[in-house]
C-alpha cells in the first residue's frame, strides 16, 4: 500500500479541490450531454488514475478527501470510520501485519491538510455497494453518493455525543 497520496497529501489535497470545482463548473454541459454518456467517457481515466494513485476499489462513493488521501477501501475490514481498534504497535494492522494501518496513515495525512484535513473526524456512512464500479465523480454531480438506500438511517439524523458532553 506504498502509494503516491502517501508522500505528497497537500498536493492532491489541492489537486482534488480544483477537479472538484472543474467538475461543480462543467456539470450543466454534462448534464446536457448525459452522466451515462460521460461516465463511460472517464471512468476509465478515472480508474486508471486513482488504482495507481490511491489504490481505489471503485466503490463509487470517494471520501479520499475526508479521510487524509488513504482510500478506506483499502482497509481489510472496509472500514470508513476510523481504526478498529487492531491497530498494532508499529502502526501496521492487525488483519495484514505487513501493512501499514489504512486510518495511521490518514491520521498521518490529514495532519498535513489545511483544506479538508478537518475532516477525518466527520461521521461517514456505510458504503452503498450499488454504487460499486461506478464513477464517483459522477455520483457527486448527481448526488448519487448522498442518497440513503430504504432501511438505512441518514447519518444526520444520528446523535453523536461529544466528548464534553459525556
């Protein structure tokens, strides 16, 4: 898991917010041209770069900003919440000994992002497994990667107490 988002975080950090913007900007012509259309345009690009970069496990729902550039996919356990508590002395996790912890190395990394570093500690949901081996880029345009499957509760509706609160 010795991947580039491991030694330059900040760069893609600002690298992602201006893809993110372009795609916000472009969204209206896609829209126009078709998210089916388009998907089968990038997601090979879109594979192709973030499989080298990041280790993507094409869930199709991205948090690689939220979660300091490691992919949580790359977690055994699938994690998208934070260590599970196996992490090992040395940083490296309990499922693979060979390899660094997925969360040590997002500690790590959000350590060095001023932008969405912050963001580490945010509550994230469940993958939706429908979305696999689609384009996370265009689940963000068309919300895709926000909608809650029935059954499921949306994030904002469960109470986290804090730690003051306690």
């Amino acid at each position: 898991m010795a991947y580039f988002s491991q030694k330059y975080p900040s760069f893609l950090e600002k690298t992602y917010q201006a893809a993110e913007r372009a795609a916000w900007a472009l969204n209206p012509l896609i829209a126009r041209i078709g998210y089916g259309r388009v998907e089968r345009l990038i997601k090979p690009a879109e594979d192709f770069a973030k499989e080298r970069i990041f280790g993507c496990h094409h869930c199709g729902q991205c948090i690689l900003h939220s979660t300091g550039m490691s992919c949580p996919m790359e977690c055994p356990k699938n994690l998208r919440n934070g260590p599970c508590g196996g992490v090992r002395a040395n940083g490296h996790c309990e499922v693979k000994p060979e390899m660094r912890c997925v969360w040590v190395v997002a500690y790590e990394n959000a350590q060095q992002m001023p932008i969405y570093g912050h963001e580490l500690v945010d509550i994230q949901p469940p993958v939706n497994r429908r979305l696999e081996d689609t384009s996370a880029w265009i689940n963000m345009l068309t919300g895709a990667d926000q909608e809650v499957p029935a059954g499921w509760v949306p994030i904002e509706s469960i109470e986290v107490v804090s730690k003051s609160e306690r």
